[in-house]
C-alpha cells in the first residue's frame, strides 16, 4: 500500500470508527480546477438528464424522482465499498444527485398548472404532479434540511474538509449534504431562471459573478476556506440548472432549444472524456 494514500488526518484514529484501519484511504478527489469544471459538467447534465426523464419522456416529477433515487442508491454503494478515490465512481455519484436533485426540486416546487407544462398539457407522467410549494418554500426546507446535516456533521466531529474525509460515517454525511444541496441549487437555479426575471442567460451570468467573488475571498485570510467551499458547491448547482435550461428551452422563452436528448449527450461525452482523463491522471500518481 502506498504511503502516500494514507490519510494523515486525526481523524484516522476517530473513536467512532470500530476499525480505524480499515477505512483510511481517501476516497474523495483534490480541490482543483479540473474539479470544479467537471463538477459544473455534471451538474449541468443532471439539469439536462432529469428534465429528459421527466418531461421529454413524460415520466412526471413523481415516477422520475423514484427512479433517479434508486439510481442515486445504487452508485452511492458503489462509492462506499470502493476502497480508493475512484473517477468514475465519485462522478457518477455527483451526477445521480444531480438528477435526483433536479426532479426532486421540480416534485416540491411545482404543479401540473399551464405554468410548466407545455402543448396544453394538463398532467406529466404518473402519481402526484407535484406539491406546487413555490421556490421559497421550497427553498425554506433545503436550507432547513441542510443546515441540519452540517450541524450533525459537526457533532459527530467528522471534518469538513473532503481532501481529509477518511471515515465512513464522514463520507456518508458528505453524499447526504451534496443530495440535499444539489436539491437547494436546483430551486435556486429554478427561480432565477424563471420567477426573478433576469432568464436562463441573466442566472447564469449572476451565480457566475458570485462564485467569482467567493474566488476573490479566497485571497482573504479571515475567510476560512472549507466555507467558500461549500458556498460554492451549492453554488455550482443553480449555475447547472440555469446553464442547463439555457440549452434546452425554446428560443421563445430564452433559450437556445437544443433539446434534452442533444445537449446531454453533449455533456455526457464531455463529463465520461474528462472522468477518463482524471482516472489516467489518478493511476500515474
């Protein structure tokens, strides 16, 4: 085993953990720029993918929400048991959240009212049309939800900082705050896109500028880091959606109407190129 995938972190020897020695390697990527464009790729497929399954394919909110769960599940196992960081594997665990988040978001926020549906349609897919709370109180309730996990994550004494994340307990706190963010991110994408009046290009061009001031603070010693981390990760979600609408939606309405099919397997291809080019770089390491 090589020494450098040894964690150095204390929390190694974490108490809360039965079998400190049996789950020390990192399992989480380095915080570099290469991650965080593969992160907006991925988040911007899940806006892509998740209103494919639901609207495109008609699915609904409800049956989509399910089934992108399940898969959410299945991949986030796979990450779990893996034993090392594996490309491929964290990805596609990024990119379940991200279309569970998008149709989750959708079922919470909206109904089968003309607002959202299109042709005249008077219902999507099968089950419930969604529990039309609005963005706010949408909103509300992830930000609620979300604090709650941070602030379990701090009990436990797990650290924030995912380069150091070495424990299961950790790891299983991190995927359940990125579900539930990539959720938030999506209501925030959803609203600046729809309801603020600036459309899909307007809530791309803002949540861009705030995420280059959270650059900026970065050069600011008082500001710890591990918090502009996460303001920009959940930040990088509504920067997907509204990207992501962008794509797909008539030019009526602002958009470039490159459909759900086309502009993800566009993105599909880029995520898969660059998740093959961060596995080459992680075996020569």
């Amino acid at each position: 085993m090589d020494k450098s995938e040894l964690a150095s972190d204390p929390s190694v020897t974490d108490p809360h953990v039965a079998d400190p020695g049996a789950y020390v390697m990192k399992k989480l990527p380095e915080v570099t720029l290469a991650f965080w464009v593969m992160k907006i790729a991925a988040t911007t497929l899940g806006e892509t993918a998740g209103d494919l399954f639901a609207q495109t394919l008609k699915l609904g909110y409800f049956l989509t929400t399910i089934l992108l769960f399940l898969i959410f599940v299945i991949t986030l196992v796979v990450q779990l048991r893996s034993r090392r960081y594996n490309p491929f594997f964290y990805w596609t665990v990024i990119l379940s959240t991200s279309m569970a988040g998008t149709t989750m978001s959708d079922f919470m926020n909206r109904d089968a009212s003309a607002k959202y549906l299109s042709g005249g349609a008077t219902s999507l897919g099968w089950g419930p049309q969604g529990l039309g709370l609005g963005y706010p109180a949408g909103a509300a309730i992830l930000i609620s939800l979300l604090i709650a996990i941070f602030v379990v994550w701090k009990l436990t004494g797990q650290t924030f900082v995912i380069r150091d994340i070495v424990t299961f307990r950790g790891e299983a706190l991190f995927w359940s705050a990125i579900l539930v963010s990539n959720t938030l991110g999506t209501s925030m994408g959803d609203f600046l896109s729809d309801s603020s009046g600036l459309g899909y290009a307007g809530g791309a061009l803002l949540v861009g500028g705030v995420l280059a001031g959270l650059l900026a603070l970065t050069r600011v010693p008082v500001v710890p880091n591990v918090l502009l981390f996460w303001f920009a990760f959940v930040l990088t979600r509504p920067l997907g959606a509204t990207a992501g609408d962008f794509l797909t939606k008539p030019v009526a309405k602002g958009g470039l109407d490159l459909g759900t099919v086309g502009s993800s397997a566009v993105l599909l291809t880029i995520l898969v190129g660059l998740m093959g080019y961060a596995h080459l770089k992680e075996r020569r390491s």
